[in-house]
C-alpha cells in the first residue's frame, strides 16, 4: 500500500507540474546573436525583448505558440571601406520579431520543447564619406525560424528559460541565396498567468 501511495503522489505531482505550464505567459528575455554567411565580417551584438504565447498540455505532452518581439544591438563597421576617401560603412540589425508554434514533453518542473515559426527583421546600412556626407537605406528580411530549449518551474507563476533559435533572413531585392543565417542564443523569465 506503501508503494501505490508514493506512486499515486508521484503521479499527482507531475501532472501538477504539467498544468503549471498550461495556459496564457509572458516575460522577456535577453539574448546573443551573430551572423553567420557574411565573411569575414563579426556582425553579432546582443538583444533583449519580449515574449508572449499560450500552453495547452496534455498528459505530458505540451502544445503551444508563441510571438516575440526583440530590440537589437547586432552591428557591424567598416572604416575607410572604399580605400582611401575615409568615412565608415556600418550595417545594423534594429529589430527581429517572430511567431512560432511550440512542441514538448513536460517531466516534473522541466518543460524540454521544439519551437518553429516565421520570423521579419530590419537591417540598415549606412555609409558615410567626408565631403560626400551620409546616405542610409533599410532593408526587410523575413523567413524561416526553428530552435529547441528547456524551460524550468522555479514556483507555480514564474519559469525560466535556456533556449537556441536559428534565423533564416531573406529579401527578394537582395537575390536568392543571399539570405542572412542568423544563430541566437537566448535566456528569460517567463510570468505564467493564473
């Protein structure tokens, strides 16, 4: 009787720790990124944002969605980058946003998940030359993204999070196969609502 007793409190825990996943969250985050297929360019900077999603989770199955917006310090610059007329080239990366769908397995107070979705980010380039002055365009990129992390209950309303996103970033002005690859590491805390 013993052994069905702690059994039956196993069991009730975890599935207690399986709804406390469930339903509406937000928190923020911060994160590091870098770009991957530019060179011998270091564009990588950090960003720091918001996210926002819902839980459904059955048994130990966990289904959900998510959106996220993120403010960004990913840069790049270039001194003199026409030889010998001065002047600076700079490339950033303003903002990075997503919608993506959500896939994992809830063990105890751990949630072990699979994300997917469709992401739109901003990239300015600049150029300024002494004498000539400074001229700057924006350009969309948008594709792809897909990543997994672990998240943990630390109480019943707050978890945090360990997770890594991989971007996908294209624009039909730029030409196919131009696309940026972006890797991001990201790490928050998440408000679950009651």
């Amino acid at each position: 009787m013993a052994t069905i007793a702690i059994i039956a409190s196993a069991s009730a825990a975890s599935a207690q720790a399986a709804r406390g996943f469930d339903g509406f969250y937000v928190g923020a985050h911060g994160s590091y990124g870098k770009v991957d297929n530019t060179g011998s360019a270091d564009v990588e900077g950090a960003l720091g944002g918001i996210h926002a999603g819902y839980n459904y989770v059955n048994g130990s199955l966990l289904v959900g969605g998510e959106a996220d917006y993120d403010w960004s310090d990913v840069s790049y610059s270039l001194n003199d980058p026409l030889g010998g007329l001065g002047g600076k080239l700079s490339i950033d990366l303003n903002y990075v946003a997503t919608v993506r769908g959500r896939l994992g397995w809830v063990y105890q107070s751990a949630l072990f998940y699979a994300t997917a979705g469709y992401a739109w980010s901003e990239v300015e380039v600049a150029l300024s030359i002494p004498g000539l002055g400074r001229d700057s365009a924006s350009v969309d990129l948008e594709g792809p993204v897909a990543g997994g992390g672990v998240e943990y209950k630390f109480s019943n309303a707050i978890s945090g999070r360990l997770e890594g996103l991989h971007y996908w970033g294209g624009n039909d002005d730029i030409g196919e196969g131009e696309d940026l690859e972006t890797n991001v590491i990201r790490a928050g805390l998440t408000y679950h609502l009651p």
